[in-house]
C-alpha cells in the first residue's frame, strides 16, 4: 500500500494505518480494484489539482473508467483460454483440452462482451462514500455547501445582474455550478427545483418580480421524471412565480434517439451495474437515467455554457465537447 498524503510504502500485515504518518487506508487492492493512493490521483486529476469541483457521480464514472482500462480485452481473453487448455492437452489428453477450449472459449468471449456494455457503477459509488467518510474530500459537489446559510431573504443576494435562472433538477449541481463560478461566467443564478439555497431562491424571486422578462431555464436528466420537470414546476405553488417563464433546457428526449451509445445509470435505489445502450425506450422503461453530470467538469462546464446561450442542450456534442473520449468506447466518459 502506498500512503497517498506522503508516499510511504507498507504491507497489508501492517496494518491500516500508515507507519509513518498514521494516514488510515481505506482500501484493499485485491478486494476493491483500486488503492487509496489510486483514488487521490484521480482525484487530484478530475478536479484539475483542486480547481475544479464534481460531484459523487462523476468521481464513480471515473473509478469505472480506470476499471475499463484494466479489464481484460477479447484477444487476452482468447490467448489465456487458449493457454489454459494447451496446458489441460499436453498433461492429460488433447481431447480434453480441446473440449475444455470449446466449452471455455464461448463463456469467456460472453462475459467480455458483456463487461463491455456494462459499468459497475452501484461499486463505485460505494467506494466514494467509503472513502468520503473516512476522509472527506473537499472538492466533492454534495449539495451542502450552502445548507447552513441563514435563509433571511435579501435580493441584494444576488451580486450580479443575472440574464437568466437556470433550474437544474439536484441539489449537487447548484454547488458544481456555483463552485466552479458557472454562475458568474454566464451571468446565471442558479437553484434546484427544491429552492436551494433558500436564499438564492428567495432573490430569484424577488428578481422576477422587478424583471418579468428575465427566462427560467430548467436542467434535468434523461429520465421520465425529468422530462416531466418543467410541467411539474409549472404547477407547484413553490414556483407560481416563474410560471409562463419556464423553458425546458434539457436532457431533451429528442436529442437521444440519434443513436449514440450513451451511459444510462439505474435507479438510485437499485444495486446494480450501468449500461452502456442506444436504446432509449428500454432504458427509460426499466427507470435509468442519462445524468447531467455524466461528463467531466470542465467539458460538462463548456456544454452547459452554451446550452444556456442557444436554449438547447445537445448531447450529440458531447463527444467533442469530451475533447475525443468517447462513452462505450475503450475509454468511455
């Protein structure tokens, strides 16, 4: 194990802490597929060395990604089958290792396949939580960030003349936005559609009052719960006051039958992998979802940017907007 806070190098016999600076080790390679050390590297990167902030989502893509990388391809996966049953041939019987070949061969292949269309996202975002109790990362976008303000309302709140509000659909995307200044680049106030933060909320609408042109843009997943966001809020008394103003933003249904293979995460209640599919209507029947989140920060920062100026967001930009990293590829995300 190598100490993460000051690279030292131990044994799992001794012990969970650190020997030289008592830092407690969270993970067991052998059992987790990935090392505390690991973890604080792909942390350090995600946030571009603490700059940037993300949320537990995008943390748990990652770890699947650096999963992916790792696992076996179909021609490893044939040359050991291959392996394995020369070896069966040579000390016992040619025929024996040529049934075992056969027999092992399709299993193997089926169950490549398979880890190709499928991440262990339930895993990973079991890992993150682990590690965030053990040692709470500071950069993680968890929707507390301004949970303990004093909810006195103020219109001065806001600290800029905002040319938009934009609704996104969970708490932990007004403290990604707002961390990583989304909000002052664009000129946006941002809350989530259970008016977090009470006092920005609370501004917005003050501001609505005095600028009634002002749009209400509203960001949500891909999922049937989201794409009934905007005529939910349209009426809900908690949002009387933006009414008419409201436009949906997206995820738009319409931008997921193009085809693309895109990352669909189950529901938050089950225990079980991600998929990687193309076919919308299964997903969203079985009740998985395309998060916002599902990028990067800083890609998903410039797809956002320009959603809020053209009142469209386009997932077919996605790709490019990854800088060449593809989802469903060999290193998707």
């Amino acid at each position: 194990m190598r100490c993460p806070e000051c690279k030292h190098s131990q044994k799992y016999r001794e012990g969970s802490r650190c020997k030289k600076c008592n830092y407690l080790f969270v993970f067991r390679r052998n059992v987790d597929r990935i090392s505390d050390y690991a973890l604080r590297q792909t942390i350090l990167r995600l946030s571009d060395g603490g700059q940037q902030a993300f949320t537990a989502t995008q943390l748990a893509l990652e770890i699947c990604r650096i999963w992916r990388k790792k696992a076996m391809s179909m021609i490893a996966a044939g040359v050991v089958v291959a392996v394995i049953a020369l070896a069966i041939g040579l000390f016992l019987k040619p025929a024996i290792g040529m049934v075992t070949f056969l027999i092992l061969c399709p299993l193997v292949l089926w169950n490549v396949t398979r880890s190709k269309r499928t991440f262990p996202y339930y895993k990973a975002r079991v890992l993150v939580e682990r590690y965030h109790q053990a040692h709470p990362i500071a950069a993680l976008a968890d929707g507390q960030a301004f949970r303990q303000q004093s909810p006195t309302v103020d219109p001065q709140e806001l600290q800029y003349a905002p040319e938009r509000i934009l609704v996104v659909e969970h708490d932990a995307l007004v403290d990604l936005l707002v961390r990583n200044r989304f909000h002052l680049q664009h000129k946006t106030a941002v809350v989530s559609r259970w008016g977090y933060p009470a006092r920005v909320f609370a501004a917005c609408r003050e501001f609505l009052r005095n600028h009634p042109d002002t749009p209400v843009q509203v960001l949500h997943d891909a999922s049937l719960a989201g794409f009934g966001l905007t005529a939910q809020l349209a009426v809900d008394p908690q949002w009387a006051f933006a009414g008419p103003r409201l436009v949906d933003l997206g995820i738009a249904r319409t931008s997921l039958g193009q085809g693309a293979t895109l990352p669909w995460l189950p529901p938050d209640s089950a225990r079980r992998s991600g998929r990687f599919s193309a076919d919308t209507s299964k997903m969203l029947r079985s009740g998985c979802r395309v998060p916002i989140d599902y990028l990067r920060p800083k890609p998903m920062m410039n797809l956002l940017g320009a959603a809020v100026v053209s009142g469209a967001l386009l997932l077919a930009t996605a790709a490019s907007v990854e800088a060449g990293i593809e989802f469903g590829g060999d290193d998707f995300g």
